[in-house]
C-alpha cells in the first residue's frame, strides 16, 4: 500500500530566536525576543480586527484573520474563543508583531514563540483551540446555530494578557442557505436527512458515527452543503433504539438504506457509506451483505465487528474478543486500550471478520498512523488483502502521519483523549494538532472526490460544490 504524500511540516517555529518547549503549548515559548518595539499612539486609528469572509462563515471553510490599525511592528497578543452547547470554553493564543503599515495578517505574519503555536499559521487560531475543561471533544449538537468565535486583541505579549485594544465575532455556521434538514421518523428510522437546494437528484450517502452514540449531524450537514443528500443515521442511544450496543440488527440499517434510496431527490443506482470507529465496521457490515451500495468510505474502522453481536437473517458475527489486561494508563489517568482487542486473524476471532468480500462497491480506508484507539491501519491492509485475495479491486488507502482516531471535519479542535462510553475512562485518541488538522482538510477533500467519483460519475477531485 503506498503510503499517501501529504505535506505535514508540524507547528516548527520560523524564527530564529532560541525556543525550548512550555507545558501546555503547542510550540514553544521564547527565551528572549529582540527588536520589538511598543508602539505609543503611532497609528491614526483605532485597531480593528477584519474577517474574511466578514460576519460569517461555513465551519468547513478557512477564515482570513486580519487586525488593522495597529502601530508600525507593534507587539500584540491574540486570543480566539468560542464556547460550545454545554458552556465549556476553547480558547487558543498566539503572539504577533504588525507590518510596519500597522496591519497584522495571519496570511501573512508568522506567530511569533510564546502562544498555543508559532510560524506562519493562517488559521492556528482555530486548529490550535483547546478546552479549558479537561478531556472534553467539541460537539456541534444543533446544527441550526452557529458557533460564535471571538477574537481578541492584546497589547504586548506579557503574562497576564496586556490591555483589550480590539474585538470582534465571527458566525461559524453548519447548514448553507437553502440546504433542508429533514426529521426522519418512518418505521424504525431514526435519522435526520439533509437535502442541497434545489430538486436534484443528488448523489446519496448514510452518515455513521461510533460508540458515543445519539444521532450526531454536524458532518451530514456539512457534507450537504457540497451537493450529497445525507441521511445522519443513529443506531444506538437514542429515542426509543436500544440503550446499549448488545446487538446489532442489520436489517435496521437496511431499512435506512431502502428508504435513502427510495427519496425522489436521491439518484441511484446506489448509495455510499460513510462510517467513523464503530460506524466503520457497520459500514463494512453494510456493504458485504446489502444489495444498492455503490461506495464506502471508511475513517479509522475496523474490518472485524466490534462490541456486539451482528445479525442479517441466518448470519450471526460474534464481536472481537478482547483482554482488559491489555488495557495502559498513564499517570495523567489516561487510558491506551490500543492492545485490547483480539487479533482477527487467530483462533475464535477469525469468526467476526466480517465477509467484505460479499461486497460489490470500492473501498476507500482513512487511516490516522497514531490513531490509539486500535490498530486502523492493520485493519485497512487486512482488509485490502483479503479483497485482493477475492479477486476484488483494491481499496484506496490514505494514511496520515501524526493523525489520531478522531479525524472530524476540518476545523474541529483536535481531540488528545476525552470520556470512552464504554471504558467509562478518559481514553486517548491520538494524534499531533498541526498534523491532525493537515489531515482533516486533506480527508475531507478525499472523501467528497472519492463520492463525486462513484456516485455522481464525477472525475476524482472534481468540485460540485453549490
């Protein structure tokens, strides 16, 4: 499998004043900064911080940062914000010093040592954003309102912060005019279908997420915005589905599928799969034994089912095994259960492989290289020999170097560790913020193409984007 080329440089200070590493930061903090000069009233205006676009912006999307009004290579602080549904804060900082004009553009000023990163990080103010609460994950539970970022502008770069120069708000929307949400209630169905504007038909996908369960629809809606037609699938934990995650019944999911398939907006033949963690390995299910799936795209999966046991008519696939003694934790309490999990391959396990190469659809694997939730990239090659081994075609399989399990959709703070449902610990995730978030903007291009590709007959990298 060839490793896939993407250019991740890591958050490297540019400067070249001595850093050594601060607990805490992302980068380093300087041991001395020469040349820097506080400004006293040499500019004629009052600072201002500018968004590009101005008030709002889909969450997907990069936002241009600037502060005009600033004295010639004046020293400030900036401090983004925002705080989620429940009221927990991320924040990230960073140290700049303005062009002799008197403006600041992330674009094109590099963050100087001393905040949450440094160097030339347009959008390190967003990547860089971290709880405040420990092992906390940013979730966008109702799509419907926006996440409001706030930028702050500080004079010097001292400890506390510096006198408030400037602030400004910016709207991180999820849902783009004209892209329906749609409650869905038929049968067993719990879901929630997006639709682009206008009549279609467009290409359709089943959204999956893993063991937290609910029925999460930031990535669904997000991926509407660029022309799919999204059904966000809960399967577990939610309104009157089952509480827990015993058992799986796969004509729950098939019934999901019929009725995707059936939407006068949805174009067939097929459908694609979009699965995370434990949403993978149902994907994989799904596709090995369901009839109309055209395409699936799966993000750090298992290829052998995982925590319960999997029915389709006469067919029962016992869950992986797995050893508690396995399990590591740190001394900061953080749990590794990278090991628990049986080898597939070996012994009883080998029962809950699950047969992907029923499947008549190609795969596409993401693979996080420092995902510590599992071992994705063994369950990826795996699952591409025993394709291979079929006579099936090859799966596409794109590893990202420095990325963890929890690979969302670009901008999504990386999360290190947070709560596991079922360990009922903090677990670690895994993964390098500058790295994890090259890898985010990177894999959401990959999956939109890969879709484009086999759903919409589009060539790979094509933008339908409305």
């Amino acid at each position: 499998v060839a490793p896939h080329s993407l250019r991740l440089v890591g958050a490297r200070c540019r400067q070249r004043q001595l850093c050594q590493p601060s607990p805490g930061s992302l980068c380093c903090h300087p041991t001395g900064i020469s040349g820097v000069v506080t400004a006293h009233g040499l500019s004629s205006m009052a600072p201002a911080v500018r968004f590009s676009p101005a008030a709002r912006s889909l969450f997907d999307e990069p936002l241009g940062i600037a502060v005009q009004g600033l004295g010639p290579r004046q020293p400030v602080t900036l401090r983004a914000s925002l705080q989620d549904e429940a009221g927990e804060r991320f924040e990230a900082t960073a140290r700049y010093e303005a062009e002799e004009s008197g403006e600041l553009d992330l674009g094109r000023s590099p963050a100087l040592p001393g905040g949450s990163f440094c160097g030339l990080e347009p959008m390190g103010l967003l990547w860089a954003l971290q709880p405040q609460k420990p092992f906390w994950c940013m979730v966008k539970r109702d799509v419907q309102t926006p996440l409001r970022l706030l930028l702050e502008v500080f004079e010097g770069h001292g400890q506390p912060l510096g006198r408030l120069l400037a602030q400004a708000q910016h709207e991180r929307i999820f849902l783009r005019d004209g892209v329906q949400r749609v409650p869905v209630r038929e049968g067993r169905i719990r879901a929630t279908l997006f639709l682009p504007p206008g009549d279609g038909p467009f290409p359709g996908i089943i959204d999956l997420y893993g063991v937290g369960g609910g029925l999460p629809e930031y990535r669904a809606c997000l991926l509407a915005n660029h022309g799919f037609a999204v059904l966000a699938l809960a399967y577990y934990g939610y309104e009157d589905l089952p509480k827990n995650m015993e058992e799986f019944h796969l004509e729950y999911f098939e019934e999901a599928k019929d009725f995707l398939l059936q939407h006068k907006q949805v174009k067939g033949p097929g459908i694609g799969l979009l699965g995370i963690s434990k949403g993978g390995d149902l994907c994989v299910s799904m596709a090995s034994f369901l009839k109309g799936i055209t395409a699936t795209a799966l993000i750090n999966a298992s290829v052998a089912n995982v925590a319960g046991v999997l029915h389709y008519k006469d067919v029962a696939i016992p869950p992986l095994g797995f050893d508690i003694r396995r399990i590591k934790v740190n001394k900061a309490g953080i749990v590794d259960i990278f090991d628990l999990l049986d080898n597939p391959l070996e012994g009883p396990s080998s029962q809950s492989f699950i047969p992907l190469e029923k499947a008549e659809c190609p795969f596409l694997f993401i693979v996080g290289e420092q995902d510590r939730n599992w071992k994705s990239e063994f369950f990826a090659v795996e699952g591409s020999k025993r394709l291979q081994a079929h006579g099936k075609e090859k799966p596409q399989i794109i590893r990202y170097p420095g990325t963890g399990h929890y690979i969302e959709p670009p901008f999504f703070p990386m999360c290190a560790a947070s709560m596991h449902k079922l360990i009922g610990k903090p677990v670690a995730w895994g993964g390098e913020p500058k790295a994890h978030f090259e890898a985010q903007v990177d894999v959401w291009q990959q999956i939109q193409a890969f879709f484009h590709k086999h759903l919409s007959g589009m060539p790979p990298g094509a933008s339908n984007k409305l």
